[in-house]
C-alpha cells in the first residue's frame, strides 16, 4: 500500500472513531435504594421496607421508565384473587428540573394469600424532559387498590434517587407525557455533538480530496 493511501485509510479510521465516540449514549448511574414505606390502610397503620430500582430506555423524544419493587409493602387480611390488586406510584424528578411521573403496573397475575406481603408488578411511565442537563429519579407515593380500598404508602425515609441521567431536553415547548418532533441543541453534550460531528466531517471531506487527488495523479501518470 502506498504511503498516500494508507494515510487516507488512517485519516478515514479517526474521523468514524470520533464520531462512534461523540455518538455514544447518555451516562446514567442507577442504585437499587431501600425505601421505607408507611402504609395507610383500611385496617391500619403499616410499614415495610422495599429495595427499590428505577430504569430509563430512551424512547423517541423521551424516557419510558421502569419502578421495580424486590419486596412487598402491603398486605391483605383476606386473599386477593388473580387481578384483584391494581398498583400505581408516582416518581419524582430532581435536577435540571423538577416534575412528577406517574407510573402504573398490570394487576396481580396470581392469587396472594392473606396476610401475604403483596408483590407489586413493574411500574412504568414515561418521563419526557424540558430542560438539558442531569436529573435524578426518586421513588415517590405508592398506591394499591383492591377490593373496593385504597392503600397509600409514603415513603419516610427521605430515600436518595434510584436513578441518575443525562437528559436530553425538548425545550420550553415540551413537557412530560409529550412529544416534540425535533430536538433544539442547547446542551452541553449537544454542542459536543455538533462540534464533534463537524470535525468528523472536515475530516472525511479532507480525507477524500487525498484520495481524489492521489488518483488524478496516477491518471496523470498513467
């Protein structure tokens, strides 16, 4: 291989590696977190503690969110037939912004004997963000309904976040639960991502003028 070509095969390698980096996905740090839940229900007073761990998938022009509870909070003095119980909660957003999403789960896809803690499905919503920047997501009030009753869990341990990202926001206009066709560029991450795609770019263009160059010379020649 000739000196001119390989430097264009070099040249064509950096530019594609820098934008496979700058192209990366958002940094996230998520923790499973216990949480503390005190349970106001229709016989009582309770509590129990839950390790808690919140996901986020980005989906179009936000974050579908995923509420997983490793144990029961609750439980029911009579059994709780298949789909007796509904499950819903409430996430709560910190950071770049502040802002509540709700998050509900299928109903018990098995009977849960009486006085058995109550396993809560997955919960999941979508969280769509308005501002750039890093957010935090941290388990908020769960409720449980069955039977005809309601039964409300706060937590009271104050629980640090679950789950910590970088957000890609939609601007003023947009807001949770939405969709925004296009995404202004007004991050940091983003202004990294213009400026890194435009490197890439001045790289291929410079790159391919080696090789159109070294091939008109080799016409030239021939």
């Amino acid at each position: 291989m000739s000196d001119r070509k390989r430097s264009t095969a070099l040249a064509l390698a950096s530019a594609l590696g820098a934008a496979a980096v700058l192209l990366a996905a958002p940094a996230a740090h998520a923790d499973v977190v216990d949480v503390a839940y005190d349970c106001k229900t229709p016989i009582g007073d309770k509590s129990a503690v839950s390790p808690i761990d919140i996901k986020a998938v980005k989906d179009g022009g936000g974050y579908k969110l995923t509420m997983s509870f490793q144990k029961g909070v609750s439980s029911s003095p009579v059994e709780l037939g298949k789909g007796a119980m509904s499950p819903s909660a409430v996430i709560l957003v910190g950071g770049a912004e502040k802002a509540s999403v709700p998050v509900s789960g299928a109903p018990n896809p098995e009977a849960v004997p009486a006085n058995t803690p109550i396993k809560i499905t997955d919960l999941s919503g979508t969280y769509t963000p308005r501002k750039s920047g890093k957010v935090t997501f941290t388990a908020g009030v769960l409720t449980i309904k069955a039977l005809g009753t309601t039964t409300t869990c706060t937590p009271g341990n104050s629980p640090r976040p679950s789950l910590e990202l970088d957000a890609t926001g939609a601007g003023p206009s947009g807001g949770s639960g939405g969709a925004e066709d296009t995404l202004p560029q007004t991050g940091p991450a983003d202004s990294a991502l213009a400026l890194g795609t435009l490197g890439a770019t001045v790289l291929l263009t410079g790159a391919a003028g080696v090789l159109w160059l070294t091939r008109r010379g080799q016409r030239a020649r021939s």
